[in-house]
C-alpha cells in the first residue's frame, strides 16, 4: 500500500537566505562582465575624448606650450567672427539642398530597381552603386576636371548646342548648386540600397490585395510604401543629414582655397 501526499515537495529553507543573495550577486557580476569591454571601448574613445575636446573648448591650448583658461571667450570668436557665421550658414543652405534631393533620388530609383519588370536589374544595380566606392577625392578631381572652363568636357558638349558656360565653381550663383549635385552623385547609392533593402521587406501580398481593390500605382505608394518605410526614410534622413552638416572634402577640393569666395557670397 502507497500513500501518496497531495503536498509539493518543497526545498528546505537556506540559512540566513544566503541562496537568493549569492545568485543575484553572481547574475550582476555576469552582466556587468560582458558590459566592461563594451564601456571600457565607450570611455577610451567617445566619452574621454569629448569631455577633452570641451575641457580645451575654454582655454587658449594651441598644442604647444602651457594652456591658459580663457572661459566663453572661443566661444565669442566663433559667433561674432563674419567668415565663420557665413559658413556657419553655407552648411545649413548645403544641409536644406542636399538632403531632400538625396534621399527623393534614392527613394525613386530603389522603387525602379525593385520592379520585376526591369530587365538587367542587377547590371542596373551594379552601375549605379559605383559613384559610391570610388574615392571621395577622385571623384571631386574628375568633376573638377569635367567642369573646368578651358579643358573639361563638359564645356565642350555644351559648345556644341551653342551653349557655353564659364567656372561654374567660381560662379557666385552656381557654386553651391554645383556641389550639391556633385554630392548627391556621390552619396545617393548608399541611401538607395537602404532604401531596396527596406522595399524588399515590405510583403507582396499587400500590392496584390490592393491592386484587386482598384488601387493604382500612387494610391498604393502612399498608403502602403510610404508608411511601411517610415522607420527607413527616418534613418536615411538623419544619416544624409550628418553627412551634409559634416561635408568639408569634397567642397574644399572642388572649390579650393582661391575658389571659396564663391561660396562666402552665399
């Protein structure tokens, strides 16, 4: 005969509830373990160096010799000095140009190059993503070359339709319209392989359904493309926008020094 007990069996209790304790002790030594690498990386190479960078913000350090503490006074210079709130001032006109050209550009030909209807997709793909892995300083020296006034091609197919323009990088006017479009070349693959990767995701069946509820191309962009790319768009934007805020190379090489009055009288 077996009796059989309808109570749980239970562990006998730890003395002084050492159990408990030494277990969670173990879990945050454990996490705090695999965070130390990551934070001790995050220390030495982000946080030191901004409060650094801030630190020498209100002193006088040239790099050489004893630094003084001079408090706002750097911080003076930079927004009462003419040449650096013009500048200051260019970048945000390049920022307001530059970022909805690329990110439309790329947004439109990711959606072409996402139709089963385009023959050599791949080919396409290939050729348009190339401006992007060439060397930021070999493309600005090609289209420096391609818009020089006296040798560049670009001038001598005008030429032939009666049509003949001077430095565009010189030009007052044309300059930064110049090297935004020169920018947006350079960039745009990027963005537009953001953007394909994104559109691949979204799934079919939502196309077909609508499109047998009479939906055309425009209606089924708006109500399906744009918002299930919202999450996208919205990463493409702040990237393009870093970008755009921190671009120097490209305009200094296409420009040069003799040639940045042209962009100071924006």
């Amino acid at each position: 005969m077996t009796l059989t007990s309808n109570r749980r069996f239970r562990p006998p209790p730890q003395i002084g509830g050492r159990g408990p304790l030494r277990g969670r002790v173990k879990r945050r030594v454990t996490i705090v373990a695999f965070l130390l690498p990551a934070m001790t990386i995050l220390v030495a190479f982000v946080f030191w160096p901004m409060f650094a960078a801030l630190r020498l913000s209100f002193t006088d350090a040239s790099g050489f010799g004893q630094e003084e503490w001079v408090g706002f006074e750097n911080y003076l210079k930079v927004f009462t000095e003419p040449n650096i709130v013009r500048a200051m001032g260019n970048t945000v006109l390049y920022t307001i140009l530059f970022t909805p050209i690329v990110v439309v550009l790329a947004l439109m030909l990711a959606l072409a190059l996402n139709s089963p209807r385009l023959p050599l997709r791949g080919v396409f793909r290939t050729g348009l993503f190339l401006p992007f892995i060439v060397s930021l300083a070999v493309a600005a020296f090609a289209w420096q070359y391609l818009l020089d006034p006296q040798v560049g091609l670009l001038n001598y197919w005008l030429q032939s339709f009666g049509i003949r323009i001077g430095d565009v990088l010189q030009d007052p006017i044309l300059a930064m319209p110049t090297v935004v479009l020169i920018a947006v070349w350079k960039t745009f693959p990027f963005y537009m392989i953001v953007f394909l990767a994104g559109v691949q995701e979204i799934p079919q069946g939502l196309y077909e359904a609508a499109k047998m509820d009479g939906a055309g191309p425009i209606t089924r962009f708006i109500n399906i493309t744009v918002p299930l790319l919202s999450n996208t768009t919205g990463f493409v934007l702040v990237i393009a926008t870093i970008a755009a805020l921190q671009a120097f190379d490209q305009i200094y090489i296409l420009t040069g020094e003799a040639r940045t009055r042209a962009l100071r009288q924006w």
